[in-house]
C-alpha cells in the first residue's frame, strides 16, 4: 500500500504555518506610524529591499493584518520588521488578560531616540535591582496559595521594570503562566472575567500597573484568586499606597482579610543609586549599550555633577548617559537634561505633528508636554493628560481638539508596552514616560 504522502505533506505544511493576532499586528504598525493597510503593505515591502523577494512576499502583510495564516519564516520576516525578536509576541494569547512583556527590537530608521530608555525595549540589561528579584522569587515561590505584593514608589524608581523582569524569569525558569493584567472590563463581564485562572495548569503571576486607578479590578481578580486551586502571585504597582488601599482592606468575599493578613506584603521602592559607585557603574553600562545601537563610541567621562540628587533615579542618569554618547552637551542641572532629551525627539514630533496638521504655533509646546508627562512617570489615560496639557501656557487659548491631537500624536509615538495589545482606549499607560 502507498503511503499517503499527501496527509504527511499537509501536516508538515499546518506545522510550518502560524496566525499571528491581528489585532496585536495593526496596533503594533499604528504605533509606528503606519495607520492602514495600505501605508503597512508598501512600508514592508521597503524593509525588505529586495526586488526579488517582492514578486514572492505582497500577501505577507496582508494575511498578517487579517489574521490568515502564514508560513513561519514570513512571520518571523514581519514580526523583525515591527521591532520584535519573534514572532511569538504577536500569537493569539492563550489567556487574553494576561500580556507578557516581550522586549521590542529598537531600529533607528523608525523607533523616536527615546525609546532608548524605555523599559520595553531593555537596551540597558536590568542591574543593581537583583536583591530586590531575588526577594520577589523567593515570595513567588513560598508555599502560600494566594499572595499579594504591593510596590509603590515615584515614577521611574524601576517599578515596571523590576515586575517585566520577574514575568520572564518565572516563565522561562518554571513555566508559569505570568503577564500584566490588561485594563477595563467589559459591561457585564463581571466576576466571569476572571474564570480562566480555575483553567490554569500552572501558578500564575499576574502584575497591576496603576493599581491606584484599578480597585474594581483588584477586587475581582483576588475574589477570583481566592475561589480556585492554582497558586496566584499578584503584584500591584502605584506611586503610593493612599486612600485606596486602606478601601481595599475593607473590601468583603474574604478579600480585605487577605490584604490585612500576612500574605499580603507592601514594599517602598527606594532609589537606586545612593552610592557614587552605583552611579558610574550604571552610567557606564548605559553608555556601553546606547554607542552600541547608535554606532558609536561610548562615553566614558562622568558627568561632573554625577553626585547630585536627582541622579538617584535611573531614568535620569541614562538621560545622561545617552547625552554624552551622542556628542550633545548640557549644562549640569535636572532641567538641562530633559531640554538636550527632548530636542532629539522634536524631529519625530514635528513630523507627526505635521502629518496631522497641527498649527506650528503648537509644535513648542508638544516638548513641554512631554516633559511634564516624563517627570510625573506617564499618564494613564486620556482625561490624565487632558488636565495636564490644559494647565501649560502655550495651550490654555488652544482649542480641545488641537489639545486631544498632540494626546493622540503623542500616544503613537510613545504607546504602553502592554497597549500593544490591548484596546487602544483602555491601555495600562496613555503615554509612557521616557523611562527605563
């Protein structure tokens, strides 16, 4: 009897084949600029430079922008082409409300400067914070079934980071099921949204960016936590632990009892960099990494002011160091910084802005903007921004709809990680700050 070389031919082709999310893929490209299928087709087909690779590639973005089916290698092409190490980021989760923090590949033909210093693109390899993961995995892996941590501390202490670096040790170490909580609920979803953690084989480490703004949330997810088998880790990051979480405690469904109970646990960040050692070590690496991309030499010499207090936070001290990378110069001082950080950028602005068509009288204030979302650590959301764009000078005579187009223009530009994912109107942060 003949083999049946077809059936055989058909798996190995379902076995080389992948569906990538498309909707992962559209908000991925719009956050790169290319809003549409169109600007998407004719963007990669100018990544990939090859004449002879275009008569064979034209329905790759296509299929991938409408969820058909693609042969791996193409996915992988597509998945380099929007700034991933692979095409994984971009598969239909298994659990949807769950988002795993997958470093995104910076490229310097389409990726703003400042996404050096973005925790989701880890340029520089996460340091100085090992005793803080080290304490985070002993707790993970303690005997407790249901566990809450609370983190708090001002933008840019490395809170983000810290939780994105734990996701994937404990996936890749023990295979656990780990991600941020996406944001909102659906009307009607209710309790019901959290039924997937009882279908969970493995413990599972759910973190809650903004948990400040998120109490509903918390409150379903441990209500939900606390009613199945499977071990639960969950982390909520805020800048303080207020009003909010004394409400919390007083929650009912056995869920104040755990917050008030020794499973529960609240951790004040600290700054990182209190020794001047500490600091030009992590200026250096930071250095090391950013000449790497930029293809250049790095900066060896320390800034002279280097033992000033603002240099505590990591976001400022490689601000810095990709400063003196890039040959720029700024005089010592906070404000300094953020002038010579923020000039790099105005490229990108200007030419969104005018894309958009925005008035050039309100091209300046699109940096000052900026500067004020980076040094409170990023807003949550729209109306977030909308009360700070309101109260700058070079905007109170502006009009709401010039306001909400330097909010969108500025979402594109510098999306949450996790919104890459997620409804664009409900993302973990509006805009993110220029953050490591």
């Amino acid at each position: 009897m003949m083999p049946d070389t077809t059936a055989k031919a058909s798996v190995r082709k379902r076995e080389r084949s992948v569906t990538l999310d498309a909707l992962k893929v559209r908000q991925l490209a719009a956050s790169r600029g290319m809003k549409g299928l169109p600007a998407f087709e004719r963007e990669f087909i100018r990544h990939i430079a090859q004449p002879s690779d275009i008569t064979t590639e034209p329905t790759t973005p296509k299929n991938a922008w409408n969820g058909i089916k693609l042969d791996k290698n193409k996915a992988m092409t597509l998945a380099e082409f929007l700034g991933l190490s692979n095409y994984e980021a971009l598969l239909p989760p298994i659990f949807p409300e769950l988002i795993y923090p997958t470093p995104l590949q910076w490229n310097a033909h389409y990726s703003p400067p400042g996404a050096l210093l973005k925790a989701e693109y880890a340029i520089v390899p996460f340091h100085q914070r090992e005793q803080e993961l080290n304490d985070l995995m002993t707790w993970c892996l303690d005997d407790n079934p249901v566990a809450v941590r609370l983190y708090t501390g001002a933008g840019g202490m490395g809170k983000t980071r810290l939780a994105s670096e734990q996701c994937q040790q404990l996936k890749k170490q023990y295979h656990w099921a780990t991600g941020f909580l996406r944001h909102g609920t659906t009307e009607g979803e209710g309790q019901k949204r959290f039924d997937w953690l009882a279908m969970l084989e493995t413990p599972a480490f759910i973190v809650i960016d903004y948990a400040e703004t998120r109490r509903n949330e918390v409150l379903m997810l441990l209500a939900a936590a606390l009613r199945v088998n499977t071990k639960v880790r969950v982390v909520l990051l805020a800048r303080a632990a207020a009003d909010w979480w004394s409400i919390l405690k007083q929650a009912g469904q056995s869920v104040g009892d755990l917050l008030m109970g020794q499973a529960t646990s609240w951790i004040v960040l600290r700054p990182l960099f209190l020794r001047l050692r500490d600091r030009e070590e992590s200026f250096l690496l930071a250095s090391k990494h950013f000449a790497q991309r930029l293809q250049c030499d790095p900066a060896l010499d320390m800034p002279a002011d280097i033992q000033a207090e603002h240099f505590e936070r990591v976001l400022l001290l490689h601000m810095q160091a990709l400063i003196n990378v890039d040959g720029k110069q700024a005089s010592q001082g906070l404000q300094s910084i953020l002038e010579v950080i923020l000039n790099r950028e105005r490229h990108f602005w200007e030419r969104q802005a005018y894309e958009q068509m925005l008035p050039k009288s309100l091209h300046k204030a699109i940096g000052t903007a900026m500067a004020k979302i980076t040094l409170i650590g990023g807003v949550p959301d729209k109306q977030s921004a909308e009360r700070i764009l309101s109260n700058i000078p070079l905007l109170m005579e502006s009009k709401y709809h010039e306001r909400r187009a330097i909010i969108d223009l500025l979402h594109g530009i510098y999306p949450c990680h996790q919104a890459t994912a997620v409804d664009e109107n409900q993302p973990c942060n509006y805009i993110e700050p220029l953050q490591p």
